[in-house]
C-alpha cells in the first residue's frame, strides 16, 4: 500500500480518506472525487484498494485522494 507520508505521496497531496483532503490548500478538489472514480485508478469497482497509474508498483486506497486526480472517462 502507498504510505501518505512516502515523498511521492507527500509531493501529490495523496490522503488514504478523501475527507481528509485539505480542501483549502487545494483548490482543484473536486466534490465526491477519490481513488474510485478517478481515471488514474486500477482496481476493480468495490474493491477496497487498487492500482493506481501515477504510483506504479503501489496500492492506494479506494477512498483516498491526491492532486492527479482526473475524472474517469
Ligand atoms: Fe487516487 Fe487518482 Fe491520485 Fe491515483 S491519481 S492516488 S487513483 S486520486
């Protein structure tokens, strides 16, 4: 699993709970956005954890958060 406190993690703002996204520092938060509807997110629909393109080799969780993230096509 990828650790919030990685410096990759740490460079994109990734929380493990979206809540917890700091909404003022960031700006581009998108309202209900996480890892599970994110179109850089790998893992299968209700699946607790997934791959993730941006963190390669790493899981993130299906409820967190970073900066890269884009809306799923
Ligand atoms: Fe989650 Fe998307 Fe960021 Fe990956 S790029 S950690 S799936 S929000």
């Amino acid at each position: 699993m990828l650790d919030e406190k990685e410096a990759s993690a740490l460079a994109l703002g990734y929380v493990e709970d979206a809540a917890r996204a700091d909404k003022v520092k960031l700006p581009n938060f998108v309202a209900g956005s996480d890892c599970s509807n994110c179109g850089n997110y790998l893992g299968q629909s209700g699946d607790p954890a997934g791959g993730c393109k941006i963190f390669p080799g790493k899981r993130v969780n299906a409820k967190g958060w970073c900066t890269a993230w884009l809306k799923k096509a």
